[in-house]
C-alpha cells in the first residue's frame, strides 16, 4: 500500500470513530466520566471487552507468535477463562458492595492509606508501561509504512498518534471508551475474518481444505504436557492465564472501569463471562491466521517472521488491496482504541487515587493532558531503546507490577486481620526484586528451569507472605 492510502484509510477510520465519541459523551459530565453513570447495558460493555484487553500487540503479535509456539497460548486463554470467572463472583460483588469510583479505594478501606497509594502507584506504573509498549509497536508499523517513506520523524508519529488518541477521551470518559472498543472490536473480528478469506482462497483453500491445512500443520499443537522445564508447559500457561485476567483485568481500573458501569454486579457478571468466551474464540482466529500467514509467506518467498509477518503479507501486493485496507483498520482500532481506554483509566485512578481530586472536572481534563503527555515521552524512550519484543514484553511486564497489587487484594480478601500499613510499600517493592534475582538465575538454581508468565503468580506470592509478618497483634 502507497503511504497515501494507508493516511486515508486511517483518516476514514478515526472520522467514524470521532463521530461515535461525540455521540456517546454529549451528556457526560462530573463522575459519569469516570464510571458512565452505572447505566450502561451489559451486553454492549460484554462486546467492548472482546477488544478491551486487545491491542496492535494482539493484532500484530499473536499472529507471529504461532511459528515458535504454536497454538500453546490456548492454554493461557483457558486460564483466562478460569480468571474471569473469579473477578465474576468474587472481585465485583466486593466492588459493587463498596460502591467505589477506583478499585483502589478497597485497600484504603481495607489497609490504609499507604497501601491504597501503593496500589494506585503500581498500577499507574504498569498501565502507563503496558500501553506505551502497544502503542510503540504500532507506531514502528506506521512508521515503516508512512512516516520513512515520507521522510518524516518518529517523534511526529508518536505526536500525531498521541493526539488522536487524545483527541476522542479528553472530554467524554468511560462512555465514550465503551462506544468506541464496540466499534473496533467488531473492526477486528472483521478485519481477521476476511484476511483468514482472503488468504485461504489465494492458496486455493476451501472451507473443507483451510480446516485441515491448520490442524494438519506443525504449528498447530496446543498442549504441551511432556516438559516441565518449558516455557509452554501447560500449568504454567494455564496458570499464568489465570492469574493473569485476575491481575490485569480484575485489578486494573482500565478494564474494571467499563464493567462497574454496569446497572449492577448481575450484570457485569454477565458481561464477564460473556466476553471471555467471545475472546477466546477471536483469539484462536488469529491463531489460526497465523497459521496461514507463515503458509503464504512460505509459498511467495517472504522471509519476514514474528510481529513483521502480518504487516508484510499484508502490504505485499500478493493479495487484493483490501486485505491491506483491513490490516490498516484493524491494526489502528486495536492499537488506537487500547491507547484510549489506557489514557481515560490513568487520568481516573490518578485524579481520584493520587491526588484525591475526585469530581473536579478542571482538575481531569489538566491530568489527561498530562497523562497524553508522558505517554508520548514514553514510546519515544522506548523507541530509543529499541525494543521490539511486544506481547511478551506486556505479560512479563505485568509479571512485575501487577503482582504486589494481586497478592494485596489477595491478602485483603482471605485474611481477615490488620497489618502495619506503613510498611506496605516496602513488602510491594522487595517482592519484585526477588523475582528479578530468581528469574535470572532460575535456569542455574533449578536445574534448567526456566519462568514463564507464572512469575506473576511467584510475585503475588511473596507480597502475601510478606504481609503475613506485618499482621499486627490482637
């Protein structure tokens, strides 16, 4: 694709979706920005969250990931499965009980005041990392298919993405969030739909014949049970999948935002549910994409792999112009769209968690600037740093800063006894520490064993033993 189709596809794209922003925030205002003024309809938030935990990094990534994993990362998607179904009946009714804006107000109810900050404190830390790294990878896209053919930097790319992403939650909050992951959610349902299309009749596949080329190939295997020491052991992935939803969308205010805008707790656990199962089916067609990606590249002497393989077939001029034309729309409804919801959720738990500014509208509009504004710093940093390595990049990452809010939320829920607050922030920050030490030595230490996503787990578990020796007395 020509740098000029690719700006007007963009261009028509973010038309449509300025348009529904401005739709379904024209009555928003004070706390409705921040929780949509609990009346949104469950099975419209169960859609959004199809695409809610999806990125440019889903998009892109999980594609590419099948020629060294394979179908392995299933075995993640039924952990997550398994973790929805705790946030379903055992985080939102807590949430909805307490009537809380953030989620972290529970360990200010629970704790304190310290722990409440550190909770905020880390959360701000992995959602600013987490979505900075989606969107790098996005820009990197762009700027390989726009910017370096027109001679432009990538500091514009990431000012110009930036400010789109700005642009559609500075004033309309958790509503317009909503609105907008249901229109690029079903972008990228179609968008995968009609690229598996596309490509399976360029190989001369029928419905018969793409079934059995994908689970007739190598890169089709989905357990694996025979090797404890692997990274896709199945307890580890199931594990990690676990605990992992638990982490990153039950103690997330991003994604807690959208289902505690929900009437009540029956039906944000419909809409939990619901959307696990959706995602798990969208997410085994990109698997199955994937499959077929590395089959046409194979066939057409295309030896890109990884998170270049999608962007390459696509904008190849292998397959009909609009193959590309999806792969642009669903790669910026992803990418576009996780930015968006990352920026309003940050602007929430730092307005309401940190400075205590709750329901001051002045004071949230000047923090989503500011927010927008590290954000951008950020991916220039790490652009800078020059890494490249995305959805493992995400979940190792949430390895390490999700995993003190997990094991405090798990403390708060199982112990019912006090700990010495002031000490909170020392147990939160020790904890990941000692799973730096351990994973890199663990393949030394362990007889070869190397940690995957379970390191979350490991983490959590260390915040809740170090809490246990804070418990005050009786």
């Amino acid at each position: 694709m020509s740098p000029l189709a690719v700006i007007l596809t963009i261009v028509a794209y973010f038309t449509v979706m300025l348009g529904v922003s401005w739709l379904s925030g024209r009555s928003s205002g004070g706390t409705a920005d921040f929780y949509g003024a609990k009346k949104s309809n469950w099975l419209l938030v169960a859609i959004a969250m199809i695409g809610a935990p999806m990125s440019g990094v889903t998009f892109v990534s999980v594609p590419g990931m099948v020629g060294v994993s394979g179908m392995g990362y299933i075995q993640m998607l039924f952990g997550f499965m398994a973790g929805y179904l705790v946030i379903a009946y055992v985080l939102t009714p807590l949430y909805f009980k307490l009537n809380v804006v953030s989620i972290y107000q529970y360990l200010e109810q629970r704790f304190g005041v310290s722990s409440y900050k550190t909770g905020a404190w880390f959360f701000f830390i992995s959602k600013m990392l987490g979505a900075s790294v989606r969107l790098f990878l996005v820009c990197l896209t762009l700027q390989l298919l726009v910017f370096d053919p027109l001679g432009l930097p990538f500091a514009l790319n990431v000012l110009i993405s930036v400010a789109i992403v700005f642009a559609y939650t500075f004033r309309n909050g958790v509503r317009s969030v909503i609105w907008t992951d249901t229109l690029r959610t079903l972008c990228m349902v179609v968008a995968v739909v009609l690229c598996i299309i596309f490509i399976a009749k360029n190989l001369g596949l029928d419905f018969k014949g793409l079934i059995s080329t994908i689970t007739g190939s190598e890169m089709s295997r989905v357990f694996y049970f025979d090797d404890v020491n692997h990274p896709q052991y199945f307890w580890k992935q199931f594990l990690g999948g676990l605990f992992t939803a638990v982490a990153m969308t039950g103690l997330d205010q991003d994604m807690m935002q959208r289902t505690l805008s929900s009437k009540n707790a029956r039906d944000s656990q419909k809409n939990l549910i619901t959307s696990s199962v959706m995602q798990t089916v969208v997410i085994s067609m990109f698997l199955c994409l994937g499959v077929l990606l590395y089959l046409f590249a194979a066939a057409n002497g295309i030896s890109e792999t990884g998170d270049k393989l999608f962007p390459a077939v696509a904008t190849s001029g292998l397959l009909p112009v609009a193959v590309g034309v999806l792969f642009i729309i669903g790669l910026v409804a992803s990418a576009y769209g996780a930015g968006g919801s990352a920026l309003t959720s940050l602007t929430t738990s730092f307005t309401i968690d940190i400075l205590g500014a709750g329901g001051k509208e002045k004071v949230r509009k000047w923090v989503h600037v500011g927010m927008a504004a590290l954000m951008g710093l950020t991916i220039i940093v790490f652009n800078a740093l020059n890494n490249t390595s995305a959805i493992d990049a995400v979940y190792k990452l949430a390895s390490y800063t999700y995993g003190p809010i997990l094991g405090m939320f798990a403390f708060g829920i199982l112990v019912h006894r006090q700990v010495r607050d002031g000490w909170v922030p020392l147990v939160a920050i020790a904890a990941p520490l000692i799973c730096l030490v351990l994973q890199l030595n663990s393949e030394r230490w362990f007889g070869g064993y190397k940690f995957s996503y379970e390191l979350l787990l490991l983490n959590a578990g260390l915040t809740f033993l170090g809490l246990c020796c804070l418990i005050k007395k009786k």
